[in-house]
C-alpha cells in the first residue's frame, strides 16, 4: 500500500494516518510518498509515484486536490486496483472539473477510487486503518457513511466501550464506489452482522433499492437519513451536492424495503447493535428486569411509544419468584422491580421468568454499581430463546466495567433504558420485516 | 453527622455511603452507628443512637424499615433536625403503616425527613456525599429526582466530562421533605444556575404549581417526567405510588408554568446543563459554524423541527470570511461548512462573524481530534452576546480533553450535533418564557 502525501509534520492528515496504518498493525508493506522527506515515522519514503515498486493494491491519496488525477494514474499504472482519497477541494468546493478528471482515471485504468473528500476506510478483519482516529475494536457492525465524521463517531463510540466494529467506510463524493456496492460486499461478508449508514442521499436510487432487495433478506440494514427538513437539504445539497429527494417519500421507501429509519446519530449506532447482537424473535413482548424503579417506567413508557408489548407477569411465574432469593420488597410486575439487588438476586429471577414463554425480549436494567452483571446477562442469554439486552446506568467504575465485559460476550449495552428500548425496537422491526417479507418486494421503479 | 446502620461489609449500602462520606471530603464529624461492630473506615462506632453526642444536625438512616422510626425518633431526642432515611420497605412494599410511623415521628419532633426509599444527598458546596456512588465534581445544575437512579446517572455523566452538580436530591417515597420545597432551596442557592427534575408525580400539585410560579422567574426549570402512557403509569403507581395524572394535562401544564419538558434522561441532563450555562438570548437564531459537513446537516435538521432560526450568512459576511485564513474549501453559508480545520480557522471564522448581528447562538461542531477547541469557544464566549455550544464528536483523545476543558471553563459540550441542538432548544424556550411572562400566570387552581 502507498500513502501518497504522507508527512513527518503530526498536524498533517499524511501524518496521523500514516501513524494509524502502522499503530492499527495492517500486515502488509506501506509506502509512504512524499517528494521533501526521506522517513516518515520510521519508514523510508518514495519520493516520487513512480518510483513505487510495481503491484501496489491500494493507494491513499493525501495530496492537494489538483494533484490528485495525476498520482491516481501513475498509481494505477503501478498496478494499483483501489484508491481511497481523502482529499477534498472537488465538486464540494465547486470544482466539478477536478472531479471530472478523477472520474476519467477511474474510467481508463479500471482503478476503484473511494472519495475523494472522504475520511478513509477501516476494516478491522485486515487490520487497515486508513483513517482517523485510530481504531483497533473488532466488532460485528459495518458502518457505511457519507460523513466521515460520524462514521468516526460511531467508531469511537464502538471502541470505547468495547463493542467494536468491522469496518467504518467514509464513501465522501462517492464518485465511484457507491454506497449500494458497498452494502453488497457487506452483506457477503461473514465478518459483519448489520450495517449502518448515514446517508443524504443515494448515488443511484434504483441501484440502491434493488441492492436493498438482496441485502435486507442477508443482514438487517439501519440508516440515519439526513437532510429532512428545508435548511438539511440545503445544507445536504452544499456538502455532497446529493439531491436529498422528498422526506415522505424517503420514509415510505424504508418502511416498503425493510430499511430501520434512525432519528439521530446515537440511534444509528444503537440500533446496528442491537440487530448485530440479538436473535430474530417471534414477537415483540418486552420484560423488564431492574433495580430501579425509575428507569423501569421510563422503559415501559418508551416501548408504549414504540409499540412493543409489555405483558402482564403471569401469576404463576409471580408466586414461584416468591420462593427464590430476590429482594423482598420487589414489585412483582412487568417491569419486576428488584429494587436494590445483586446480580444473582438478578440470575435468580431471570432462572424463573425464563421458563415461562412470557416475553421474546428481555430488558435487565442494571441501575446501581452491580457488579457480576454481565454474568446473569450471560447465564440469560445462553439459556437461548429471548433476546437479552441491558441498560446500565448509575453505576460508575463498575458500570463500565461490566458493559465492557457484556459486550465483549456480544450483549449489546445501552446508556439509558429510553435508548435500550429504541434498539430493541430496531432489532424487532427489522426481525419482523425480515420474517413477513421473506421475498422482498420485487419493483424498485417506484423510485 | 451519624451514619445509623453503617457497615465494614463492602456489598452493604451502608458502607459505601459512609465511605462516600469520607472520601467526599464532609469537613464535620461522622459518627457511624452499629451495635455489632467497634470501628468502621477507620471510624470509632457508636453502638447505639442513644450513645451518640448531642447536638447531631442530620442522621443518614440504612437501617431495616421495622428500626427506622425508632432510631428516627431517638436522633431527634438527640438534636437531629434532618434525617436522610434511604432505608426502602415502606408504602413501595405495601407497608404503609411503617411509613406512617415515620410521618408520626417527623409530627411529633419537628425531623425533617427526606425518604424513606431513596438513594440519599449529594450537596457538593458542603462536600456531602451522602449516596452512591461517590460524587467530587461541583458544576451549577441541581437535580431533584424521585429515582435515585435518574439523580446518580446525572451525577455520573456530569463528573465524568467535568461539568459537575451543585446538588443531588433522590426523594424516594416522599413523607416529609417534598419536590416543592427543594425547588423553593434550589431557587434561592447562590451555588445552583439552574434544576433538574426526575418526576412520576407531584406530592401536593397545587403547592408545586404555586412553587413553580415563584421560581421560574428565578431559575431555570428542566422536567422528565415518566408514567407517560398506560404501562408507564401503571409501573409509575407501583413504584412511588404516585397518581401520574393525565399527560395531556401536564404538559399543557409545563407550557403555562414554563417548565421546559425533556424527552430521555440525557435531555434533562442536556437540557439542564445548556439552561445553566448560556445567556438569555433575545431570539433563537442559531449559526452553525463545523468541520464536519454532515454533523452540520444533522443540527440544522433538528433545528428545523425545533422550530429554531438558521437565518442565512449576509453577504458581507461572506465576503469578509474570505479574506481571512480559513479553508479554502468552506462553504460559505449556513451552516458555514470549515471542512478539515484547525482551531485558528474556527477562532478566524468566529472574529468575522461575531462582528455581525447574525445569531443568538453559536454552535461550534468540532468533528475531528482539534485540539484548541476550547480556546477558540472560550473566545467567542468572552465576547458576550450571543449563546456559545459546541457539539464535540469523532475526535478521540483529543476531544476528551478539550470537552474537560469547555466544561471547567462553563461552556456546555454535547455529544451530537442533534443533541446540541435539542438544549440550544432548551435554553431558548426557557428564557423566551421568562422573557414573555416576567410575572408568570397567577392561578395554579388549575391543577
């Protein structure tokens, strides 16, 4: 691989991806090239493109936008088959020619160009760190985004917490690798269990529909559409000159292709979790299980909202948790309110309520320093059947370690019981989708 | 101060709220209360209430709810005026009759009591600790919650950014010390800017109401309340036993009071910490300043349906940015898209536009690790005027520091740029009240 336009000087995009290339380990050789240095973080640098040996597969452009074409066609002519450019300065800042010229390298050479005006590109299984910042948490979520930045977002957010992510792409003008060849790679790709993306607006809407229609039965899909309102699709129109298309119509296309719709960024992330984490459930019956009673309404209020099923504790179940160790002043109830509990007051209950076919999800909201937590998660989601999902708040250092610890067992952790239930939300509806419309709807022309 | 029911045992409530105590900094004497044990923490144990010194000021109670009311009772003989009873197995468990017996006590002796069923008191200019888990951070939002779960979250995520409380209240069962009397304290503390409440009902609405009306003109008020639909309410009677009332009725309520209605727990946490820290702009126009052209989107999207102001950039304006050191590649609107920039080219951009009357408030969203972010929002905010916030996402390590840094220096950071927006939404209809309503509407009969 080369990096074209890497740079010694730390305040430099050559700079920090470089560093992130070497630091996220990629196994392979990197060339770093730069016509004014010699070593660049302990590399020897080429000065010049065509001085790289030949047979290079991918090339990652740094340099000033009018240098791009060029170096792009010399890398191709070094054997180079993908280029990834972070350079910006193209159709986004007016200058379409510029583009132009990329788009005819890409047409003449065969050369696969991500970008330009991109944040680069993560995946994680090859260990490539093509981006900012760095990224080393390997998770089961691909994240397909037209802003670098909150494809960055989600990635920090996956590697803090330990949840991870398998790739982060930063598609930028997206002048020739689309975002519908991309959901296509990972639909196929075993290293990834949904995907996320942030989208102003399809490159090519009947593409984009007809690839929904193979991948939606494959992976379940969430998009966090921007340009909504009339200022978003101003703005969206000044960043990627994507045309944002009609609100209502967007919508309808989701609902009709199976695509979970987001409403922030937050809930992008959220979602991809929960549908990369939890089993497709034959319904929407949410149990909560928590040690506050706060936030257990503040769940059963949010799945009202969303239309998921809280059911009643079926009496049965309720005297039998009367003769098992949990604290005795718990509300016997959905939500069953433990009130201050341990994690084995937690594994108690969860060994009786999941004998009873009383709910396809649930929700164990973790709201003090509890430790063990992730230990009666994992003892209730091996016994298989329910989704389990957690909220854990309020509980400090211990909080963060136990999420850490769930979500390195693949039990998906939210800050809130609000944003746990929206994720279940997104997991069940996409499920559901999946489940109705084995076949996917077969006419993409309504676009 | 005595600690009745302390205990060595670490998985004891009782000992981390001593621990909390001690390690809070509480500058008086702690005597910790148990006939079983000689010294806890280091501290000498009194064995019975009866042995401790006269002329306590405030008992902390984690005794079992049978003992409550006689240790209550033998504090006040000793000069305790408050007691702090987080002890729960009251009304919550169907035990009214030991609730009344507590509500006999706080008749007979003139106690105030805050309990029982409650996670405790964090008052930070006091260094009390006297709650879980330990809170050292002081900042200028208190938080009155009838969850104690909902009080220690804020705390949590308040202390791990670095913008701290003045003041942590979880109510519990309520007997004595209501929701309307802090508010009432809350109003009148020099050390608080503005109040967070958690609520599943008003312990006497008519009283709140009247409350509300004196202290709105005087601070700030933001409110969660939950019991917001059929289960909710239903698991809302369970927990605190309160009438969560019509929905309808209380948010038309919180329009006639100006108490702004937060959506999720991280809206009052967002809502409150925006209220606390921003000026009372005269209108709600808001300038997107970003280096991420997405994350701009995503806030004018939300603004839109917040129904704030994105008025566009006067051409004198753009003209001047032009002649400044910004990138090239801005775009040159609103937002005022800065593409890949440094901390300089923000503070450049923001002594251009602050020249102009064009904003209420400024959003700076910094969408990359930049450092000097804090210096650039600290200048803005120095000019006075308008409102500054910045939205701080996909920078790392970077972001970390310079989000402490905002905070320390009193200027609100949000996680998204949509998040931003939502308490730029906050502040403004609560200032737009008290701006519109100086003398807020005078007949709670209403309720």
């Amino acid at each position: 691989m080369a990096v074209i336009g890497a740079s010694s000087n730390p305040d430099k995009l050559g700079n920090a991806i470089l560093a992130n290339l070497i630091q996220g380990g990629f196994p392979g050789a990197i060339y770093p090239v730069n016509p004014r240095e010699s070593e660049i973080l302990g590399l020897p640098v080429i000065p010049d493109v065509s001085h790289l040996p030949d047979g290079i597969d991918l090339a990652v452009v740094v340099v000033p936008a009018g240098a791009v074409a060029g170096v792009l066609r010399a890398a191709a002519s070094k054997g180079a088959r993908a280029a990834i450019v972070i350079s910006g300065g193209f159709r986004e800042a007016g200058r379409t020619d510029l583009e132009d010229g990329l788009k005819a390298v890409a047409a003449e050479t065969g050369l696969r160009i991500v970008g330009p005006n991109c944040q680069g590109i993560n995946y994680l299984p090859n260990r490539l760190c093509a981006s900012w910042p760095l990224l080393t948490a390997r998770g089961p979520v691909a994240v397909i985004s037209q802003s670098g930045t909150v494809a960055a977002t989600l990635g920090g957010w996956a590697s803090e917490e330990g949840f991870g992510v398998s790739a982060l792409i930063s598609l930028g003008n997206q002048i020739d690798v689309s975002e519908s060849e991309l959901l296509e790679f990972f639909a196929g790709d075993p290293n990834t269990r949904a995907i996320a993306m942030y989208l102003e607006g399809a490159h090519d809407g009947r593409q984009f529909l007809q690839t929904l229609q193979r991948v939606i039965p494959q992976k379940p899909v969430v998009v966090l559409k921007s340009g909504c309102t009339v200022h978003g699709q101003r703005a969206a129109s000044s960043h990627t000159r994507s045309l944002a298309g009609r609100d209502e119509v967007f919508e309808g296309l989701c609902r009709q292709f199976g695509l979970y719709r987001a409403g922030s960024i937050e809930s992008l992330y959220d979602s991809a979790k929960a549908m990369a984490t939890l089993p497709a459930c034959p319904g929407k019956r949410v149990m909560v299980v928590t040690s506050s009673g706060g936030s257990g309404i503040l769940a059963v209020d949010q799945a009202d909202r969303l239309g998921l099923e809280i059911p009643a504790l079926p009496a049965a179940a309720a005297a039998e948790l009367k003769t098992v160790d949990i604290p005795a002043n718990a509300t016997l109830s959905n939500p069953l309110d433990l009130t201050v509990a341990t994690a084995v007051q937690y594994q108690n209950a969860l060994d009786v309520l999941q004998k009873y076919d009383l709910a396809d999800y649930f929700l164990l909201i973790f709201g003090d320093p509890i430790p063990g937590a992730a230990e009666a998660a994992l003892r209730a989601r091996d016994r298989g059947g329910a989704g389990i999902v957690a909220a854990y708040l309020g509980g400090g250092e211990v909080e963060k370690t136990e999420r850490y610890k769930m979500h390195s067992l693949g039990i998906p952790v939210f800050p809130t019981p609000e944003r746990a239930v929206q994720a279940i939300h997104a997991a069940e509806w996409s499920a559901r989708f999946r489940r109705l419309h084995a076949e996917p709807p077969r006419d993409p022309s309504v676009f």
